[in-house]
C-alpha cells in the first residue's frame, strides 16, 4: 500500500518538475527569441542610420547635390515586363521595395550591402505647395540584416536557390529624414555664416521695403524705418497666391534672433505690417514688447523662455546654410559636360569684400569705374532664347553667349556660341560674371561664380509670363551679387566707344564724361530682355522719348558748331538707320538732358519707333568735340526672376551716378522687381541701401518669393528632381520619425 502511494507521489513529483521544465525551457526560448529579436532589429536601425547618413554625405558632397540619387544597375528596378519578373518575385528577399513603384508606389528603392546586413535607400523630391516640409529632399532607408552581395540578377546564369535562406529574416526598421536646401525657400534669407551677434538691419529711411514671401534671418533683426510714426517701413506679405495659383505654406517670417524696431529710445520704431492670406494687414511688436505675437506661428524669434501672447511657442533656430563647393562645379563642367570658364584673373580685391564695397560707391583706387559706367573685370554671359543652331525649323532653346576680355578661347576668339541643350545646365567661372537675359521656356540654368556676379539687365522671365514659362535661374556667387545699374541702359556687347574718360573738373574726380572726338564713335544697345516672339527671336525697343542723353560742346567750344551724327538701332526692321544729325546747345561745364526725339536737330529726324541701341559719331563739318556725360533709358522696368546666393558677401545695388540727372537732381524714374530670392550672408548697411535707394523712384518695388525655385521640374526623366539643377543643400538634416514596422 504505503509502496503504490509512493509512486504514486513520485509520477505526481515528476509531473510537476515536468511542467516546470517545460515552462522554463518556454520562458528561456521565448527569452532567446526575444533576445535574438532585440538583435535583429538593433542592427536593422543601425543598417537604417547608416542609410541616412550615405544619403546625408552623398547629397552633401557628391558632385549632383541636390539632384544626386542612387541610380542602381539593370535589372533593377524590377519591371513587370520583363520575362524574369516572376522569379524576382519569388526569390528575391526585397522584391517589395526593389520592383518598380516600390512598396508604395512612390519609386523603388536602391539596395546596398554593407557588413553582415544591407539597407534600401530611397530619396524622393516631391514639393506641394500645402506641405512645408515638401521643399525638403526626403531620405527613406530600410535597414534589414543579411548581406545580400551574393544576389547577382545581373548574371543570367544566376541560381536563385542559392540565396541564403537567413535573407529572408523578417527583420527591419525604416526611418526618415529630411535634407533642406533652405536658400530656395524664401524670398530673403540672411544666412549670418560666422553667426556674429550684433544686429542684422533690414530697409532703409527712404525706402518702403515690400516682401512677398518668407523671410529667414539667423541672427539678431533690427528692421529699419524713416522715424515717421505714421508711414509704414516694411510690409510682408505671406500666403499670398502666386502666378501657379496656389496659395504655399512654406512662407513664414523666422528670426534666430531677437527683434528690435528701435535701438535707442530717441528713435521712433520702425513700422513693420504682415498680411497673412487674406487677412488685414497687422503690424507686429518687437521681441521685448508683452504683448508680441506670432501671428498664429507665421512670425517667430528665437525666444525659448516663454510664449506669445496667446500661447504659442515662438522659438526658432539657426539654419545652417549650403556652401558653394569649387570643386563640385569644376567636375560638373570642366570634367562633366557643363560649360566652364578659366577666367582667374577676373577677380577683385583678392576676395576683399570691403574693399569691393568701396569700389562700389567710387571711393577705391584702383577702380573699375570708366567715367558713369562702372566695368568690373568678369566674362559676360548673354542669355536668348533663339531655335536651336538658328534654324526655325528646331525647337527654341538657349543660346548662351560668352564674352571674354580676360583671355581668347582657345580658338583664338574672344566670343562663343553655346546651345543649353547640348551642355549640362551648369556654368562655372573661376572669376566674376556678368550677366543678363533670359532662358528659353521651362529651361533651368545654374550660374555658379568663384568671385562676384554682377546683374547687368534683365534678367529670367517677368512675372506676369510666368504661367507659361517654368524656366529656373539660380545665381551662386562665391563673393557678392551685384545689380550694376550703370549697365542696365547697354546690352551686348556693352557700351563700346572709342573715346576717352575725362573728369569734366579735369581732377579726375566725378563727374566724368566721354570726349568724343573726330574719328572716333560712342555705341551703346538698349537690350531690355523682354520678347515678344521666340521664332524668330524679337525683343521690344524703347521709344525716342524714353532714351536719354546727356550731351554738351566740349570746353571752350562756340554752341551751334558741334555737329553729332546719330543712327539708331530699328528693333522692328533689325539694322541700324542713319537717323539725322543734331547740334548740342550748350557749352562744358554745362549739359543738356534731352530725350533723343528732343534733341537739336538740323532737320527732322528719322528715328523708328521703337529703338534698340543708339550710334554716335562727330559729323565731319564739325568745328567742336562732343562731351557725352551719359545715356540712358527712362522710365524703365527691370526684371530680375532668379535665385540670387551671396555666400560670404552681400546683396549690392551699385547706386546709379549721379552726374546722370546732375542738372535736375531728381532720382531716374526706375522700377526694380526682384522675382525669386535673395540670400546673402550679411547685408549692407543703411548707408549704402540709401545710397542706391535715393537715385532711383520707386526703386525696388517688391521682393517676391517664386515657387519656380522650388517646384519639381517640368522636363521629362526629371520629375523626381528640384527644378533648379545641382544645388548645393544644407549639411544640416533631421528625423521625422520611423516607420511603423
């Protein structure tokens, strides 16, 4: 009895440690698992960083920049039409993200292997004006253990059961990040590279600074007025509808900095209004007033320590902007079938941006002043859309003309012919650039400069064009960007001419003038940029009335025995036309300001109706020499649609001279619209923007942001890139978060 109740017990005792065994063994294997999933999906987030991080380099440093993507070798991406679909299908571990669309629909992925696992790449460039974060370059990588080095689609003989079954593992983790190029996104963006403290002033006494469009600032803002309390200094406008009829929600006003109107109290603060949408027009507080506000987040500072006055965060960061790397350009056109010019000797000062500035305002010697018209050393870029190789039959594109005065081509010339659709869209100088004109429709265009690049007449497509033209101008300049408006009247070539530049006090001080003698001739085009038909290529001229000039008898001549031949430039008819003969009615020191149908002629002139360039040349019966102190265009409205990158300089509007309206001393009846964006590392001061602000009325009109920077291009095979070519991008990128596994 007392034996049966013993085994009894025993079989009882052995189930239990049985069930206990079992139990253990589940809980140490469910362990193991959960061990070897922990592994797994650490070294599958690791494998995903390390996608980010190539993608972050490669976009950073590669040559493309922001057009850089992984472009893998055939068969990949898998493509339904192709006979081996089906084995890709089964067989191969990544089939979901490597066919063609991808997991989504949205691109395939690009698979790398890297160690003992691989990660699966995917950058995309997809801008929508609802969606801020849309202007940024989107990076997705999949990190998944196993190398997957020993799959070779490539090779038709391939055994797709030789794939190692621990590919197959269903680990993974996704991640995503974004790569901002940042100097597309705003209508002006001051980047502050040496993050310097003091305050950064933004308008001027004299002028109503008009914004369209975000602003970015990275430093301290002091916003700039003309100390009248009852006149409004600056006037941003956001969320305002564009030419593409969208209303873009990237455009906000962000200071990494403090906000001041005032920087003493015997100031009166300057009068700051944004408009958001629709809305009146508000105007905003400096950063230290109580009841500052962000207009609902659309105008932030770097506050961190507390809200505005309705509750919202205010605080914003710096934002790190690209730099213009010389060697990317040099591969993209020396060595990678863009256009490249050698023109090392066109640079100034040695890269002296003060001393550039002094240059600017004619107080540095040497000088590239040439009387009223100031001629920097650079290569002259003249952009016109024309059908390709001159023939109507082809389709219109740009035809770039390259005027050097550094050196000859090769051949021997000092001019050159290139056709954008043969080239890659890149120009690269070592030295500065002078430039003007427009692309043909939906063209883009990167101009990149090792020194300055100075604007010298009209310059993309005007604004109201712009629906039916996507075509994208980017200016980097590694120095400054220059609007020489000393230029804007000339077109290509620039203003030729035989004679001399005198000082009219013969001290060599301004005013200046051109002594205009037998034999010799003063030849400038009034090239305006603007088309009215693109086969054949036709620009519009000016009329009589509106080109100026500024002319008397030389010193010590007799009035009346000054005899000056003109022919005009007929736009319409395209050659030049004797027009007549006038006779200046003053003496030197002493000038006239006369339109050119105002002239004195000796009988009545034939001059066509809309002008394209203007001839001077002493008649031969004349007693006396010419002095021409200047010619001009008025009224006029200039154009500049472009993407405008001062890395290290600044943003500069050479005033124009004086001498030219010295005998009314009214300002030219001038209009500036800058349509794209400014960015510059810090601007001039309130001196200098007076300085140009004051000989011009209105001046600049508008700052306006143009989504045409930032939208996907419009050319076939590019629809996954930026419409402006190989940019630089910011180092700086960020996590959004990961993907739900």
């Amino acid at each position: 009895m007392r034996k049966g109740q013993a085994l009894i017990i025993a079989i009882g005792v052995l189930f239990i440690l049985t069930m206990f065994a079992a139990v253990y063994i589940g809980i140490i294997n469910r362990l193991f698992t959960r061990t070897r999933y922990e592994e797994s999906t650490a070294k599958a987030y690791a494998l995903a960083q390390a996608g980010i991080e190539y993608a972050n380099k490669m976009l950073t440093q590669s040559e493309e920049g922001s057009w850089w993507r992984p472009h893998p070798a055939s068969p990949y991406p898998f493509d339904p039409n192709d006979p081996r679909y089906p084995i890709y299908q089964q067989y191969d571990p990544d089939f979901d993200y490597l066919k063609v669309g991808g997991p989504d629909g949205k691109g395939a992925f690009v698979r790398f292997n890297m160690g003992d696992g691989r990660f699966l790449l995917r950058i995309t460039y997809d801008y929508r004006p609802a969606d801020p974060l849309s202007s940024f370059i989107k990076i997705e990588s999949v990190g998944r253990p196993g190398n997957a080095e020993g799959i070779r689609w490539e090779d038709p003989n391939f055994d797709p059961a030789s794939i190692d079954p621990s590919l197959y593992t269903p680990y993974k983790r996704a991640l995503i990040a974004y790569k901002p190029i940042y100097i597309t996104d705003f209508a002006r963006f001051v980047t502050n590279r040496s993050r310097r403290e003091e305050y950064i002033r933004l308008g001027a006494p004299n002028w109503r600074m008009y914004i369209e469009g975000g602003v970015r600032v990275n430093g301290n803002l002091r916003w700039v007025g003309d100390n009248d309390p009852n006149t409004t200094d600056v006037s941003i406008a956001l969320l305002q509808q564009k030419w593409d009829g969208f209303v873009h929600q990237l455009e906000k006003v962000s200071v990494a900095g403090e906000i001041i109107h005032q920087e003493s109290p015997a100031e009166t603060p300057a009068q700051v209004q944004a408009q958001i949408g629709t809305q009146a027009p508000q105007f905003v507080l400096p950063s230290s007033d109580p009841n500052f506000s962000t207009l609902g987040g659309f105008y932030r500072d770097a506050i961190f320590d507390r809200l505005d006055v309705n509750g919202l965060p205010r605080a914003i960061t710096y934002a790190e902007a690209p730099s213009i790397d010389r060697q990317r350009y040099v591969s993209l056109t020396r060595d990678g079938g863009g256009i490249y010019i050698n023109n090392f000797a066109d640079i100034q000062y040695r890269h002296n941006i003060e001393n550039l500035r002094l240059d600017w305002l004619r107080r540095q010697s040497p000088s590239s002043w040439a009387g009223s018209v100031y001629v920097p050393p650079g290569v002259e870029i003249f952009l016109e859309p024309r059908p390709y190789q001159d023939n109507s039959a082809n389709p219109i594109t740009t035809c770039i003309t390259i005027v050097r005065h550094d050196r000859a081509f090769p051949d021997g010339t000092w001019t050159r012919i290139y056709w954008l659709r043969d080239y890659r869209p890149v120009i690269f100088a070592e030295g500065n650039i002078r430039i003007k004109g427009r692309l043909a429709p939906d063209e883009p265009l990167n101009v990149v400069s090792n020194g300055t690049i100075y604007i010298e007449g009209m310059l993309g497509a005007p604004w109201n064009e712009r629906a039916n033209d996507r075509s994208a101008i980017a200016l980097l300049a590694s120095d400054a960007i220059c609007v020489n408006t000393t230029q804007i009247p000339t077109g290509l070539p620039s203003l030729t001419t035989t004679a001399d530049v005198e000082s009219d006090n013969l001290n060599g001080q301004p005013p200046f003038h051109w002594h205009l003698h037998q034999g010799e001739y003063f030849l400038t085009s009034f090239y305006s940029g603007i088309y009215t038909s693109y086969n054949p290529p036709t620009t519009t001229g000016f009329p009589p009335d509106s080109v100026y000039l500024r002319v008397t008898t030389a010193l010590n001549g007799i009035p009346g025995y000054c005899f000056v031949d003109v022919w005009a430039y007929n736009v319409q008819n395209r050659n030049w036309q004797f027009a007549g003969t006038f006779i200046p009615r003053t003496v030197a020191p002493n000038y006239e300001i006369v339109s050119l149908n105002n002239l004195y002629w000796t009988a009545p002139p034939n001059l066509p109706t809309a002008i394209g360039g203007i001839w001077l040349q002493l008649n031969p019966l004349s007693t006396y020499d010419a002095w021409i102190g200047g010619d001009w265009v008025e009224p006029l409205t200039l154009n500049i649609s472009a993407l405008l990158y001062a890395q290290n300089g600044p943003f500069f509007v050479i005033p124009p001279p004086g001498e030219w309206k010295l005998e009314t001393g009214t300002p030219l009846n001038w209009r500036i619209e800058i349509n794209g964006a400014i960015v510059e590392n810090w601007p001039v001061g309130t001196y200098d923007v007076t300085e140009w602000s004051s000989k011009m009325n209105p001046g600049i009109v508008v700052i306006r942001w143009d989504p045409a920077l930032v939208m996907n291009s419009p050319r076939p095979g590019e629809e996954n890139l930026p419409n402006l070519p190989h940019l630089p991008v910011s180092p700086s990128y960020f996590y959004a978060g990961e993907v739900p596994r």
